[in-house]
C-alpha cells in the first residue's frame, strides 16, 4: 500500500542560488520522512538549478521540476499543486527558512484536520541583520480571541475578522483538497498574488486553526527579493490596477450575498492601505479609479448600506481632511487641497523643463530639449524655436513663423510655412526657386548640360553620346522626393515590425505540428459548431465573450470599441494580441481615421497581452506580399482579423486547420448582432485575400490540411466540410 506524505512544501525558484541550501538544510534536519518537498525551477538564468540538483542526492523525497520558460510565481505554485500528493499544502519562498521542529509541530495540530493552519512567524530584516518585532504580519493575535485559538473554528466564528489579518501564504498551511475541489489556483499578478489567492480561499468558508506557536523565519531586504524590488516602484508598475480589477469583480460577484457588507468593508481596508503608499503623482489617478469602482458598488447596494461601511467612511474621511498637504517627490511639489486629494497646483523644475500646473490643468509650460525650446499656456503651444547647425525654426501657437533648413546642399527659407526661397547646389545640379517657382536650374546628367529659365529649356550642350545608365537611375532616385519618403518609411517599418514580432511570435514557430487548430471567426455559422476540448483555439474579436480561448486576436479598429472593456473578464490562460497598423503617408495626420487608436493603453500592460503590427493600407509592397516569417514581417491584412489569426495558425506549423464562423457575407454576428455597415467592407476583397491564403498555403505549408466548417463566402476556397445542425437548419445545405 502506497502511504500519501502528510505534507507537500512547495518551494517556488527563481534566480536564488545562494540561499536554496540554507531552505532545504532548515527541512532536513527535521523529522520529514512523511512529507514531500517540491521544488520548481522557474527557468532561473543563475545557478539555482545546478544546485538543486547537487542537494537532490541528500534527499529521498525530493523533486524537481523544470520550467521551460519563466511563467511568475503564481503559475509555477499552480504546478506545484497539481503535482503534489500530500494531503497539505506549505507554500514557502526559496530564500526563507523555516523554524526547528516545525515541521511536527504541524504535524500534530493537522491531526485535528482544519482546513487551513495559521501560526506567528519571525521577520528578519537582512539589510540591518537582526529581527523585527513586526506586528502587521502576526497581526491576528490582536484579532482572535485566545478562546478561539487551538481549536477548530467555523466561518461564522471568523468571518468579521478573517479578511483583515495578514494576507501573506508564509505563515498557513492549506489542505490540498480544498484547492483541488474548488478550482482554487493562483493569478498571475505582479503583486498582492498571495492577498487574492486567500480571499478566493476564505470565501468558500474552510475552517480555520489559529495556533501561537512560531515556525517560520520570513526575511525581508535581501538582495533582489521581490520585496526590495518594488520598493521605488509605481503603482502601475507593480500591475496594482490589474490586482485591483481582480478584486473588484470577486468582491461585485458577492455584492448579493448575506456577507457583502463585509467584503465591502474589506475592499476599502484593501484600497486604503494602498493609497497611503502610492506616490504622490498617482493619487488623482488612483482615486478616479476607486470613485469609478465606488458607483458600481453604490447601484448594487444602495447609498444607505455603504454609509454605513466602516472602512469607506474611514477611507473618504481622511481624504476629505487633507488641507493643503505639500509633498515633494524628486523635483515636484504638490499641493493638495480638501477635495478628494485632488492636486491644486504642482510644479517642477530642473535643467530641462519648468511647470506650473493648477487643478491638474497645465497653465504654464517651459521645456528645453534637443536644441529646442517649447512653451505652453493652458497647454496650447504658445512659441517654439530650435536651432542648431542645420535647422532654425521660429513658431508662435504652432504657425511656422520663420524657419530655415540646411539639408544635403540644399538651403530652404519659409515664412508662414511658405516657401520663400530655395537653392541647391552640388556638382550636378545647381537650382533657384521663389515661391516653388524655378527661376534657374542647370543640371549635368551623363555629360549632358540643360538649363532652363523658368522652368523653358533655354539651351543644352551635349559632350559626348556616352550614356551611362546605372548613374541616371541613382540620379532620378535621388530626386524623386516621393520616392526617397517610401524607402524611409519602408525601412522604419522593417526595423519596428522585426523588433516585436521577434520578441511576440518567435517561440510559436512550429510549435502545434503536433495539434490541429480551430480559427473562430465571429459570423453566424458559428454557433453551429460544438468545441473540442483537445483543440488549439484561435479567436477573433468578439467571440471571447462566449468561448474559452488559447489565443485572441483583435485589431485596433472601430468595431472593437463596444465590447474592448469585457476583456477585463478573459480568462488569464488566453493569450491576447492586439494588432496595430504601420503608417507610413498616415502617420503623420492625426486626424486620419488610422490615428484614432482604439484600444487603450492601458491593456497593453496586462501580463498576457502583446501586440503586433499589420500590413493594410501600405504604400509598398508589404500590401501585396504574404510572408512566412511572422517574426520577421507584419501580419497580412485583407480587411478580416480572421487572416491574422490564419496566418499566426500557419507559423504555429498545424497539422490540420479548421476555418469556423468565418462567413464573409453582410449576415450579422453569431450571438445575433447586426453587422455596422459603416464599417463594413466589401467582402468581395476579403474573400480574394483567402484566395491568395490558399495559395500561399498550398506552396509553404502543403502538408497543412485546411478544413471550412459551413463555408459561406468561402465555400469552395479549401475543404469544405458542414455540420448537422447547420444542414438541418439552413434552407441552403450548400450542396
């Protein structure tokens, strides 16, 4: 008979090769026979593996367990889980160590089986090299009552206090069906990882023991610990408002239970906490984040429950007795006046730049920079100059005054953005112009002199008949200005799509030989497909609202705007892209529809989001070309994502390829919507894109089968293959 190990330590490793030895020498010289110890390698880049492996001889219950790639705490601790066989679960950091005799302790008090075991701790600040008496971290021996301590206690014993003890996994102990039962499993957040695990855990209402006793020496202030890390980090650096969206929506999804004046109570102790601790220039932003929050909460219980919420009351209490607080924070200061913290005015000042700003509104600008010199009033600029060896420009509110240009021999002089004067002079060509009109010009092409008086040939002299063809070709190149903008352009793009996309989609090459992929487009014939679970799955657009994804693409275009903000309910498994054009006679016209961006910014800094460049619309040849290099070369565009989410399919090196919901016809969307034919395009174009898709396919990746589930537009493309339903349902079976 195979006997389970009481308890699994899973211990998390990245990049803490000198402190492993000391963890696992804290575990050894324990009574650990019935327990097993986990460790996994989170693809450290130091010496952490090979020591792992160097100590694994020392031990009988020892695993190891190597990430490929470098997946963040929280999934690596997911990993662990499931494989784990004990029938507790002790998370511990790798640079941390435990305490003598531990272990039975623990061994004892789960005899009485609670769910989860919270004991002290000991914190060692390792900068000063001595221990603190830090009561935030064993905070619930203010909390719990000792006649609530050593024994089994029930959620309606702890549920007031619960959520306000420290939310840290240091110092508990969890039985692992608990987590198994309830999909309990850990976000990959940049921060408060541990804080949103627990909140999950207590809210399925386990029951607790709350022992004295301290088994764990947590350090603090070591060298590159994650702790010392984020110290002079932002908020949004640390991923906070994506932490905050996660706790926001559990605490909304139990705004109709008996409890939800208590998670209330909790999400303004969260969100207090934090305030104190975000930096100066972030508080406006933080609050109209939380206000925002608040409204939602207010439509779901009502005004007068959440007056009388302890923490928001306490928390909208001390921002409303700010009185002109003064905070310096490097070469700003700030004054706060009674209104929500909302700044009255701030300024800076250093060698590069003056500001002057009241109620957030920028009155007064000076900013000095590369030679140039720009001041704002109320944000509009007021005047700029630039001068330096080749360039002098004068402009008041962004009206070229006066501005002279020295550039490749040639001198230009504008005044209100006119041209006044320009010349050019160089060995073959020597030019006069005022008002763009060609007063004189000699040029000397292949011993050829022609001048011209107002743009009239007046006279040529011709030496000799010799003509050499390659310098008239580099000449006419040189001077055709259209010309020389389309190869600047077309190498900027070259160099700016390689950069991302090597970074974004270099590791999926070929990576799904192996596994057959789905493509869900968003089109009506949708619904008449039943999903696979052993399939990749590669979305577009809308249909993640209704399908669990492993990829999802979307491009910054109009259609996105009504449903870009659900994504914040996508699960953390689905890989996002969002693509972007590459401008080139767009970008630099603001106006132009292309310019809009639709996607926010903000999005772009999730953890499972990238983004990736497109090919529509360009003046050059990638509008034309299909690429088998994504990693190289923009994404082809023929006016559907749906070719985007094929083309990725194709690099992933996919046995077999179906093509579902891509219906290209004006027949509105799977989940019943009608198409905005504002933005709609002729589907006549989108269906020759899959054409030449056919064609590049049939030539780069022959052994890729291509199936279309209940083609419509795209019937007789590839292989066309229809479901039951579709033919029992649609008074055209299509044959």
């Amino acid at each position: 008979m195979v006997v389970l190990p009481k308890i699994s330590v899973i211990i998390p490793v990245y990049n803490t090769g000198k402190y492993i030895k000391q963890i696992l020498s804290s575990i050894k010289v324990q009574n650990c026979d019935d327990i097993e110890i986990i460790c996994i390698d989170d693809a450290s880049t130091d010496n952490s593996l090979i020591i792992l492996k160097e100590l694994k001889k020392d031990f009988k219950n020892l695993y190891i367990i190597e990430n490929e790639k470098n997946l963040g705490v929280g999934s690596t601790r997911n990993i662990g889980v499931l494989k784990s066989k004990g029938k507790y679960i002790w998370f511990i950091d790798s640079d941390d160590n435990i305490e003598l005799n531990s272990i039975s302790t623990i061994k004892n008090y789960i005899d009485c089986d609670p769910d989860i075991l919270i004991f002290n701790i000991n914190v060692f600040d390792c900068q000063k090299e001595k221990f603190l008496n830090n009561s935030w971290y064993n905070n619930f021996n203010n909390l719990v009552d000792e006649n609530l301590r050593y024994r089994i206690i029930e959620y309606d014993c702890y549920k007031k206090f619960i959520y306000f003890i420290n939310m840290t996994l240091h110092n508990k102990i969890i039985k692992r069906e608990i987590l198994l039962n309830n999909n309990l499993y850990f976000s990959n957040l940049k921060y408060y990882e541990d804080g949103y695990f627990l909140l999950q855990c207590y809210s399925k209402k386990p029951k607790l023991m709350f022992i004295n006793d301290r088994l764990h020496t947590y350090n603090i202030n070591r060298e590159q610990s994650a702790t010392t890390v984020i110290k002079d980090k932002t908020l949004k650096e640390l991923g906070f408002y994506n932490t905050i969206g996660k706790v926001f929506l559990f605490i909304y999804d139990n705004l109709k239970t008996q409890d939800a004046e208590l998670f209330v109570n909790f999400f303004y102790f969260f969100v207090r906490s934090w305030y104190v601790k975000c930096k100066a220039f972030e508080k406006n932003y933080f609050l109209k984040n939380i206000n925002k929050k608040t409204l939602e909460i207010k439509k779901v219980i009502g005004e007068d429950k959440i007056n009388n919420i302890y923490y928001y009351n306490l928390f909208f209490k001390n921002i409303n007795s700010l009185k002109n607080i003064k905070l310096y924070e490097d070469n700003t200061v700030y004054h706060f006046i009674n209104s929500f913290g909302l700044t009255l005015f701030r300024s800076k000042k250093n060698t590069k730049i003056s500001m002057f700003r009241i109620f957030e509104i920028p009155i007064f600008t000076k900013r000095i920079q590369n030679d140039k010199t720009q001041i704002k009033i109320l944000g509009l600029p007021i005047f700029r100059n630039r001068c330096n060896e080749n360039i002098y420009m004068f402009r008041i509110f962004e009206i070229p005054i006066f501005t002279k240009r020295i550039q490749n021999d040639k001198t230009q002089i504008k005044i209100l953005g006119l041209p006044i004067f320009r010349n050019r002079c160089n060995e073959n060509i020597y030019m006069f112009r005022i008002f763009e009109i060609p007063i004189f010009t000699k040029r000397i092409l292949n011993n050829v002199k022609i001048y011209k008086i107002i743009g009239i040939p007046v006279f040529k002299i011709k030496k000799t008949i010799e003509l050499d063809v390659s310098k008239i070709i580099s000449t006419i190149k040189e001077e055709n200005r259209i010309l020389e903008y389309r190869l600047k352009s077309h190498y900027e793009n070259l160099i700016g799509c390689y950069k991302q996309h090597s970074l974004v989609f270099s590791k999926y090459r070929n990576i799904y030989k192996n596994n057959e992929v789905v493509i869900l487009g968003s089109g009506p014939t949708l619904k008449y497909y039943k999903k696979d679970p052993n399939k990749i799955y590669i979305g577009c657009n809308r249909v993640f609202r209704d399908f669990e994804l492993d990829f999802l693409f979307m491009a910054d275009y109009e259609g996105v705007k009504s449903y870009i903000n659900e994504l914040a309910n996508i699960s953390n498994n689905t890989k996002i892209f969002f693509g972007f054009n590459m401008f080139d006679n767009y970008k630099h016209d603001k106006y132009h529809w292309k310019n809009k961006l639709r996607i926010p910014n903000s999005f772009l800094t999730l953890n499972n989001v990238d983004f990736y460049y497109i090919n529509r619309d360009l003046d050059s040849s990638y509008t034309r070309e299909i690429f088998d290099d994504i990693s190289i070369y923009p994404l082809s565009d023929f006016y559907t994502i749906a070719h985007h989410a094929f083309h990725f399919a194709l690099f992933t090196g996919a046995k077999k390829i179906y093509i579902v919901g891509c219906d290209s016809s004006y027949n509105g969307y799977y989940d019943g919507a009608n198409q905005n034919l504002q933005w709609s395009t002729d589907f006549k174009i989108i269906i020759n894109g899959w054409k030449k898709f056919k064609k590049f396919a049939d030539i780069y990746y022959p052994a890729t089968q291509i199936i279309s589930i209940n083609p419509i537009g795209l019937k007789g493309i590839f292989h066309d293959e229809y479901t039951e339903e579709f033919l029992l349902n649609t008074k055209d079976n299509n044959g």
